[in-house]
C-alpha cells in the first residue's frame, strides 16, 4: 500500500508540474494560459481531426447555395479577426447533418455548423453571429486549454486509480476517470464569456450589428427546448443553454457601446 501511495504521489506531482510549466501569453485576449501545444501543433490537430467530424454528421453539404452563404459570412468574419491575432488556416464548413442543431470549432481554425441549424437562423448576422463565436473559441486557445486540463486531469486520475486499487486490481479511480471525462464535455463558463466577447467584437468589426447575437441565442434557445424534443444532440451538448446568456450578452453590448448600438450596422 505504501509503494502504491508513492507512485500515485509521483505521478500526480509530474502532471502538476507538467500542467502549470507549460503556459503562453494570449494576444488577442492578454490572458496567460496554460496550454501544452503549439500553434503549429493546434492547426494539425484540428486538419486531422476535421475529415472525422465531417464524417460524423453526415458529411460536407451538398447545397452549393447554403454552402457559399456560410463561406462568404466566413470570410467576412475571417477579415474582421483582431490584427494581433496569431494566424490560423481558418475555414468555414456546411455540415450536412439536418437534424443535429449545433456549431463547433476545432484547434487550429477549422470552423462548423450544421444545416439544421443553419435552417433555424434568421439574418446573415445570426449566421455571422454563430462564426464569429467559434471563431472567438479558436483565438481564445479554448480547446488547447481543454487538452491541457484534460492531461492534468488524466495523470491525476490514473494517480488516484493507482493509491486505490486493492491487491486483487479494483480500483475506486473509475469514477474519478469518469468524472474527468463529463467534466470537460463543455467549455467552462469563462471560456464561453470570452468568446461572446470576442464574437461580438468581430461581429462589429466585420459590420453587423452585435444585437445578431442576442437574436441567435433566442433562436437556439427556442431550437434546445420547447417543440423540438427528439430531435436529437444539439447546441446545448456542447455549450451553456443560450437562454442563460442573454443577459450577459445584453451586459457586454451595453459595455461595449455606452451611447447605443450605431445605425447602419447589418442585421
């Protein structure tokens, strides 16, 4: 029992030390993080992992209409990024799923929303309002931080695996595996604040009225809840419910503009 205690406390010390060693200066947000990656490593982390997303939800649109919709918003979104932001090979994707309510993004700049969600918006500015928010995640290093708290949280759970186990193998560290596992599901509520911020910067920048977001998140609320039980994995499983947002929201765009949204913005 003692060696075991040992062992789990080493194992646990290297993944401390390994997690707060490696941290980084965010230039676009001015936020140190500790992320374990590169930026070289993020871009290729997200290029090999696109082709099994795109799988996933039933492959790449076929709707050449819709299809060049989300990539000219894209663009737009993509010219608006903050000067000081590191480059990433940024591209936009119309996944052909039209029954799975939901955007992501990838490490590196590999962007996606579904065709049901895309059905469900109502303005160019929602659609802008969707990218800019996950391309909000990827300035952010969301997901490199996530990987990084996830090894953290890996090493500390296989430390607890190895202090619990019984001489015959059984182990109490299963749950804790478990509870790793379900607690990186979602990006934490800072992570999300940060992207609405700079979703809503780039929104601005880009000429759309940052009020777009307010509107989408109305939609998804509408989309997760009410009349569409059934209809399978949406925008909730993978971030906070939009209905809790809006507040916050309304609070960055008062902060943001102290005089009042200007005219002449796109809806």
């Amino acid at each position: 029992m003692g060696g075991r205690l040992v062992i789990a406390g080493v194992i646990a010390l290297i993944s401390i030390i390994g997690y707060f060693a490696n941290s980084s200066l965010n230039p676009v947000t001015g936020r140190k993080q500790h992320i374990a990656l590169t930026q070289d490593q993020e871009i290729a982390l997200g290029l090999n992992t696109a082709p099994e997303m795109i799988q996933q939800f039933g492959g790449l649109s076929t709707d050449d209409r819709a299809t060049s919709l989300v990539q000219t918003v894209g663009a737009k979104v993509l010219a608006a990024i903050p000067r000081e932001a590191p480059t990433y090979p940024f591209r936009y994707h119309l996944l052909a799923d039209r029954k799975t309510v939901n955007a992501f993004a990838l490490p590196g700049g590999q962007v996606f929303i579904t065709e049901a969600l895309l059905s469900q918006l109502e303005t160019e500015g929602q659609l802008a309002a969707v990218l800019g928010h996950e391309t909000g995640h990827v300035l952010g290093r969301h997901s490199a931080q996530q990987i990084a708290k996830s090894e953290l949280m890996q090493g500390l759970a296989g430390a607890a695996t190895i202090a619990t186990s019984d001489d015959r193998g059984n182990s109490g560290g299963t749950l804790a595996q478990m509870a790793a596992q379900f607690a990186l599901l979602k990006y934490g509520r800072d992570d999300e604040l940060e992207a609405d911020k700079l979703g809503l910067d780039i929104l601005h920048a880009a000429g759309y009225d940052p009020r777009a977001m307010i509107g989408l998140m109305k939609v998804l609320d509408k989309a997760s809840g009410g009349g569409n039980a059934g209809r399978g994995p949406d925008f909730t499983s993978t971030h906070p419910s939009p209905g809790n947002r809006i507040e916050r929201l309304n609070a960055l765009i008062a902060e943001k503009f102290p005089k009042g949204v200007p005219d002449g913005l796109k809806p």
